[in-house]
C-alpha cells in the first residue's frame, strides 16, 4: 500500500488523543476528548440522548458510558423530557460549563500548535482530500445498508 494515506490519518489520531490527554491533564483538567466534544455539542443546550449518538458516532452502549462518566463528574445531568417520558434529555450543569470554558483554550492552542508551519494552500488540499476519503467511507456505508 504505497503512498496510502489512511493509515497515516489514524497515526496522527493516536498522537492527537495524546497529546490532548496530556494538556488536560497538565492544566487539571478531567475531561477526555470524547468528553469535551459532548461537552461543546451541549453548549448549544439540552439535547436527546438518542440525538447524542449520532454526533458522538458511538453506538448506544458506548454512548451510555460516555454520558455516564460525565454524569458521576457532575459535568452533564440527565432529565426526563416532560413532552416524552421515553426521552432522556442531556444537558451541561454549570460545573460542565466551566470545565468545558477552561478546556477550549487548550484545544484551540493543540490546533494552532499542529497546524504550524501548513501554509493555507496546503491546508485546503489536506481538507479536500481529507474530505473525499470520508465522502468514499459514506458512500461505501450506504452501499452495504
């Protein structure tokens, strides 16, 4: 597989969930990714557990997990919808806010630092190929449903 790129994507993945292990646990900060990125999908407000796993790309399982971790943290609370009783609503406690408001810094300072020295024409390439491989993986899922 010569000049394959896929492989090299889940390389930097793995050296990206490092390094943002790492600055969150440097600045105290007990969040995961996974976890800040539910965390900014909610700063929008509550929303459906069911909705989450979409977002999260997880199955529900997974996903319970996920909100259960944030759950015991005292970072989300889930409530029952008063419109459904079988709808769980998720939202950020006021805790939640505040770890996710001192997280994003950290993350937008991991960007910068992964981004320098790419000019913007090699970022737009790397954007349109990045976005090609995942319109072939769609394409590819919505052959085999």
């Amino acid at each position: 597989m010569h000049g394959a790129i896929v492989p090299e994507i889940g390389k930097t993945m793995k050296f990206i969930d490092i390094m943002v292990k790492a600055q969150f646990a440097k600045n105290g900060i007990d969040l995961t990714k996974e976890q800040f990125v539910l965390l900014r999908f909610l700063d929008q407000g509550p929303k459906p557990q069911s909705s989450l796993a979409l977002i999260t790309e997880r199955d529900k399982g997974s996903l319970t997990r996920l909100v259960q971790s944030l759950e015991r943290k005292k970072f989300i609370k889930r409530t029952v919808s008063k419109s459904d009783q079988r709808v769980n609503l998720v939202e950020m406690t006021p805790l939640g806010e505040k770890v996710a408001l001192q997280a994003r810094p950290i993350i937008l300072s991991i960007i910068e630092t992964l981004q320098n020295g790419v000019n913007e024409k090699d970022k737009e390439v790397t954007k349109r190929v990045l976005q090609c491989i995942r319109t072939n993986a769609e394409a590819a899922l919505s052959c085999e449903k």
